[in-house]
C-alpha cells in the first residue's frame, strides 16, 4: 500500500482523540478533581482536538464506586456536568469493555446522551460479544469502534477472522492497539496495511492506540497515519497505563493541519499535568515497561514492580524470561 500524505500538507480524514481522562485514569484510579477535567475539556476544544474520551462505562456490579472516581463509570449526569450540551465542535467518546460493561443497561439511546461514541474493546477471542455490543451501540445511535486490543499477542490468523466479523458489522471504524507497546514501526506499517485493506473493503476507517514501553508511540502513531489510517489517540504527556502513550504534544506539533493549536496543551501540561506529577502520580516510560514491552507482555509485573521502588533490573528480566 502506498504512504498516504507527506510532511508538508495536511490530511482532511484525519482525527485526533484525547485519551488523557481514559487511559490515564488507569494511573490514579480515575480519581481526577472536577477543576482539572473542566480545564482539558476547554483545551481541547481549544486546540481543535476532534474527540474527548471520558472515560470506561464500567459496570458497578463488578467494580465498586467507593474505589474508583467516577470516570470509571461515566454517567450522563457526570459528563453533562463538564461539558452542559457540548456546545463545540468536539465530540464526547467513552469506552466499553467487553465482559465489563453492563451496555444494555447503562449505555442509553443517543437521542438522551450528550456523548457521540461509544469504542468497544474487546479481545480476539471476545468477538461475538463485541459484535453484539457494537450492534446495540449503533442501533442506538452512536458512532462505534471496535478496539482490537493486544494485537501483538494475537495469531494472524485470528486477527484476519476478527477483521472479518467487524468490517460486517455495523462498527464505523476499527483501531490498532498495541497494548504491551511491543510493536516496531516495521511491524505497524504491516499490520496498518492490513487494517487498510479491510477499511477499503468494508468502508471504515481505521484508527491507533500506542503505547510507549519502547519509547515508540509516537513513532508508531505517525507510521500508521503515513499508511492511511486517520483516527489518532494521544494523552496529555502521554499520560496512560505504565509507560503510557503517544503524547498529545508531540502528536499536535507534527500534523500540519493548521485547526491544531499546540498552545492551549502547552499551557494545560503546565498548569495541571506537572502538579499531577508533583503530587506522585506515576507514569511514563522506565525500564520495567521497556522490558515487558520487549517480551510482549502484559505491563502489570513492569507495574507492580515500579510501585515496589525495586531497581534490580537484571534480576526483574530474569523473572519475565521464566514466564
């Protein structure tokens, strides 16, 4: 498949979403104060991002409200709260896991809700359940993804079978994700390139979620945008699980598309993501995550072992190579 796009012009199908409220809340249990939300929703209006992610519609039957903030859930109330009848021109997204979601329930009609999309994450072997909950989503209403989650982990042959089941399905669009930030720029413009091919037989679009456990989510952001996919997720300084993601900064200085506004995030990092820092919320590339991600493994054991203060790394590689 030929690049799609150059250095020098702008790509009109392209979208950016920011993922900061979402994958960073995996970080501090969603526990954000309602003085920091407000301030991202008005930057990223600001900045001309094209979706803001809330957060998961988390079932409270199987996670307890008392230990999450309430962007584990998401309630109507909750986001009009932030963004009243989101009187802009970004659209409002939440995600849905498979196994997870109590969606027939807790996802209502769009005709009710200020939110726009709903993305459902599931697993390979998860997918009749994400076809159905697709199907429930977009009968009411939303636009719909389907995020294929640890791609890297899966068999080639199970990705080509799913690929098949959502591009028949009523899913507006499918994302790469690399979950254990395992993946190369190599690796991404094949896998991109088999994504496209879906997306042009079915007429979906195709977007990406990075992880930085090589140092490697924006890299791998802007090869699978250089092979046409066009929906692109990023955190404010890259906040998100372990080693986090492609970071919005550095997304929003390389597209050319002149409604991007560097300034607005520049001035949010400053204001609120340092204090986060400051206050000992831990995220970001380290070792740990740059060993689990070299093994395609899950980034919890890089997890649990940062939270611990080790440094014995040699003997932390030695513990994943047994596993």
């Amino acid at each position: 498949m030929a690049q799609k796009g150059d250095l020098m012009t702008a790509r009109s199908d392209i979208r950016v979403l920011d993922a900061t409220m979402r994958d960073g809340g995996l970080v501090n249990n969603f526990r954000f104060t309602d003085d920091f939300i407000n301030a991202l929703y008005r930057t990223n209006v600001k900045a001309g991002v094209d979706y803001m992610e809330f957060g998961y519609k988390a079932s409270r039957e199987l996670f307890d409200p008392d230990k999450f903030g309430k962007w584990k859930f998401c309630s109507e109330e909750d986001i009009r709260a932030i963004v009243g009848e989101n009187n802009s021109d970004m659209k409002i997204s939440v995600m849905a896991d498979v196994g997870r979601c109590d969606y027939k329930h807790d996802i209502i009609d769009k005709k009710d809700s200020v939110i726009d999309m709903v993305r459902v994450a599931t697993y390979v072997h998860q997918m009749p359940t994400a076809i159905e909950m697709i199907e429930d989503a977009k009968a009411k209403g939303y636009e719909v993804t389907c995020n294929i989650m640890a791609v890297s982990n899966a068999k080639e042959a199970d990705i080509d079978q799913a690929l098949e089941m959502v591009g028949q399905s009523p899913a507006d669009g499918i994302y790469i994700v690399d979950s254990y930030g395992s993946l190369y720029p190599e690796q991404i413009r094949a896998i991109s390139d088999k994504y496209m091919d879906v997306a042009e037989k079915y007429n979906k679009y195709i977007g990406m979620h990075a992880h930085n456990n090589q140092q490697l989510a924006f890299a791998n952001t802007i090869e699978a945008t250089a092979r046409g996919v066009s929906y692109l997720d990023a955190t404010m300084m890259s906040m998100g699980r372990g080693a986090g993601n492609c970071a919005m900064e550095l997304l929003i200085s390389f597209l050319k598309n002149p409604k991007y506004n560097i300034f607005p995030v520049l001035k949010f990092i400053e204001e609120h993501m340092l204090p986060l820092k400051a206050d000992g919320i831990v995220w970001g590339y380290d070792i740990p995550y740059l060993l689990t991600g070299r093994l395609n493994q899950h980034p919890s054991a890089a997890i649990d072992y940062t939270k611990a203060g080790r440094t014995d790394y040699a003997d932390f590689y030695a513990d994943l190579l047994d596993k």
